[in-house]
C-alpha cells in the first residue's frame, strides 16, 4: 500500500505528465500551423483550445501542489 505522501506525488507526476503532453501537442500544432506563413481560423481555434488546456492543467497542478503542501493558513492565499 502507498503512503499518503506517496500518492500525492502520483497525482502531482499524472498532472506534470498531462501537461508536458499539452505542451508537446500545442508544439507540433504551432508547427503544422505556420508551415504555410499563415494561421487559418481552424488553426487558430485548434491552438487557442490547446492553450486553454495547458492553462486548465496548470491550475489544477497549483492547486494540488498548494493543497499539499501548504499549511493550512496558506491554503486561503488565492492563485
């Protein structure tokens, strides 16, 4: 069995890891997307969402890694 500590790490690694994905993806779109010289309203739509994505997980991250480890006080401190 996992100690608690250990998974909170796991959570924290699950949310890195959907971000560095996001991160990957918003690079191979930006490269697709310029090719041509010029971003498309598809193109732009696709790398706005793509962004929001990476935005939302980021978030999430900060809010896990505050809820474990910040004392409680801290955990009023709004991101």
């Amino acid at each position: 069995m996992l100690a608690p500590n250990e998974i909170d790490n796991e959570a924290l690694l699950s949310k890195f890891n959907k971000l560095h994905t996001h991160i990957g993806l918003l690079s191979r779109h930006f490269n697709e997307a310029t090719e041509d010289d010029e971003i498309d309203k598809r193109e732009r739509a696709d790398l706005a969402a793509i962004g929001d994505e990476i935005s939302r997980h980021t978030q999430e991250l900060l809010a896990l890694t505050f809820r474990i480890y910040c004392s409680s006080d801290d955990e009023k401190v709004s991101v």
